[in-house]
C-alpha cells in the first residue's frame, strides 16, 4: 500500500509536544505511520546540528545528547564512511559522493542537500565538492542513464556558486523544487544504487516552508511511502523545497524524548534540533589553545573517528610523566565533563 493518493489526517502528539519548545512541534496520521515535524526557524533559542560517526550510532543514541529535542538520520553511508554531506559549524566533515561508477561508466552527480547560513536562511540544492568547496547550482548536472556529464566545476552546470552554508546534510534526490514536485532521480545517478521510484519504503526527508518554518517528514515501513508519494506530501504540507535522506532501515525519528520512527540500525550521520544555550558551553578540544596543554612525547592519530575538526592525540604507553591538561573556565555552572579513548595497546 501507498500513501501516494491516500489524504492524511494530521493529529498533534501531545504527549511529545509537552516536551518540546512551542515552535517545533510533531503531527502523526498514526493510519498511515507517517509523521512531520515544524521547527520555526525564527525561534532562536533551537540550533540545527549535523553530526557524523563513522562507527555509526542509532538516532536514539544521537539524541540522548543533553539537550536534544528532536534527531533524524541522514544521507547514506557505507563501510563505515558517509557518502553524503555532513557540514557541520561550517566545516564540511563529509562531502556528497563525488563520483559513481555504473556498469562501467563513471558519473560524477550533483546530489540534493538541506543547508542553513548562519543566519538561519534555509535552502536545498543540487551541489557538488570543488577543490573542497561546496558549489550549488540551479540545476542539476543533466546526467541519464548511459549519458554521463563531465565533472562538475566552478562554471559546469550553469551558474555555480559557493554554498555557505553553517550547517547541512545531504541525500538525494531532491523531491520538491519551487514549490512543486521535483524529483531529479536519474541527475542525480540515484539508477542503480537501490533507491527506486517505485517501492515503498521507510522515509526520511527534510526541507522548509515559504513562510521559515523547517520541515521533516518520517514514515514508518509499513505501509512506507514511494518518492512520489513523499513529494506530494510536503506539497501538501507547503514545503518550497525538500529532499529525500536515507531511507529503510536507516529511517528513524526522536522527538521529545520519544522514539516514533525506529531502527536498530547504527548510521554515521544525524540531524539534531537542540536547546540553543548549549552553543554558550565551553568545549575544550585538544586543539584549544587556550585552555589545552601537552607535556612529553605527544602525535596525532591518522584515525577517524575525532571530535570537530581536531584529530585524536596519541602517546605511548611507556610508563612515562606524559601528560595532557584541559583547564576549564571555573567560573562557569555547570560544568560537564566527556572524554573517550580507542580500544588499543598504545
């Protein structure tokens, strides 16, 4: 069954919305196992995060951060290593795929993505790594099954720009464009990867409103929704632009402390809404010059994973005075403390 022609019935989930901020709130037609989130992008006192493990977690796991008041999966993922945009604190910790082979032939697509300025502008494009800097373009490279297109550039596809973006997280394909259904599967060389036009499947996808509200649409399995079946439902819903994250048994959704949409499956990469006072934290990294110093014989691992953009330290294990010092600021309440360390002899 699909809800590609089925009308909706949205009921608000009270019992989630009691634990949320009056401008995020999440719908349920519990009929059809589908779900939607509307976070008012004015509200500041809620920041969008993109996160990346690379050992992978389940979105509950991700949303048991302090703070947290809603998580979604992200893009896909393989082998440990995203295959989709992760930008996060305007660093691009994991770019889209930059090139596909199919049946022989390479492809080089310009795969959808959810981004947010620095000032709180959302947008959805089809963008592409150059020389590692995002570019968008307005619209995709023209790829089609057997008609591959060169490697994009900072002038290929037409009217390329630098996307600036704070935070975002890739997919694809893109489902909604201009306020109409979209969906640019084969562009964006979806043929081939296990994504079709026509199962239904659990969904994960993320765009916005005309009037700045973020928009996050999840479906359960059964009975799951094909793309189209998701497109005409963020029409429905008013979105200007969205696109389609992993789905299947990588869907998944927390909202209120809530698990509504779930898997055991760990992903590598997360969408969290959460408490914005949480960005006035002092974080200490071992790149902190302020406040982190070392003593003795200290290198950096050529090892994900590592917090921000700060690759781990290493010290052997010789039984030596090595030390590493954090110094945090005394004056700040609370203080929470969170260290970890890799499972090896050294």
């Amino acid at each position: 069954m699909s809800s590609l022609a089925t009308a909706q019935t949205w009921t608000p989930r009270d019992d989630v919305n009691a634990n949320l901020p009056a401008s995020i709130q999440v719908f349920e037609d519990a009929s059809l196992g589908l779900f939607y989130a509307r976070a008012d992008l004015a509200d500041t006192d809620w920041a969008l995060d993109a996160v990346l493990n690379p050992n992978g977690q389940t979105v509950p796991s991700y949303a048991s951060a302090e703070g947290t008041l809603l998580a979604i999966n992200g893009g896909y993922f393989g082998d440990g290593q995203s295959f989709s945009l992760v930008q996060r604190e305007g660093t691009t910790l994991s770019p889209n795929i930059k090139a596909l082979n199919r049946s022989g032939t390479t492809f080089y697509p310009t795969r959808g993505a959810f981004g947010l300025t620095p000032a709180r502008q959302p947008d959805v494009a089809w963008i592409y790594d150059v020389d590692g800097t995002q570019y968008s373009y307005p619209d995709p490279s023209p790829n089609a099954p057997g008609s591959p297109q060169p490697q994009p550039t900072a002038a290929f596809p037409d009217g390329g720009a630098p996307w600036s973006m704070e935070s975002g997280i890739g997919g694809g394909p893109i489902l909604v464009h201009d306020g109409i259904k979209r969906i640019t599967y084969d562009e964006e060389v979806m043929f081939g990867s296990g994504v079709d036009l026509t199962s239904t499947r659990a969904r994960t996808a993320i765009g916005y409103t005309e009037d700045g509200a973020l928009l996050i649409l999840s479906a359960k399995e059964n009975p799951g929704l094909t793309l189209g079946g998701a497109a005409d439902i963020l029409v429905g819903l008013g979105a200007v632009e969205a696109v389609n994250l992993d789905g299947g048994g990588s869907s998944q959704l927390t909202a209120g402390g809530v698990n509504l949409v779930t898997s055991a499956r760990p992903v590598v990469s997360a969408v969290l809404l959460f408490e914005r006072s949480l960005l006035d934290a002092q974080i200490i990294d071992t790149g902190s010059d302020c406040c982190y110093r070392e003593t003795g014989n200290w290198f950096e691992s050529a090892n994900a994973p590592f917090y921000g953009t700060t690759k781990s330290r290493l010290n052997e294990a010789d039984g030596g005075m090595d030390r590493a010092v954090f110094i945090p600021d005394a004056d700040l309440r609370p203080n929470q403390v969170e260290a970890w360390w890799v499972p090896a002899p050294n």
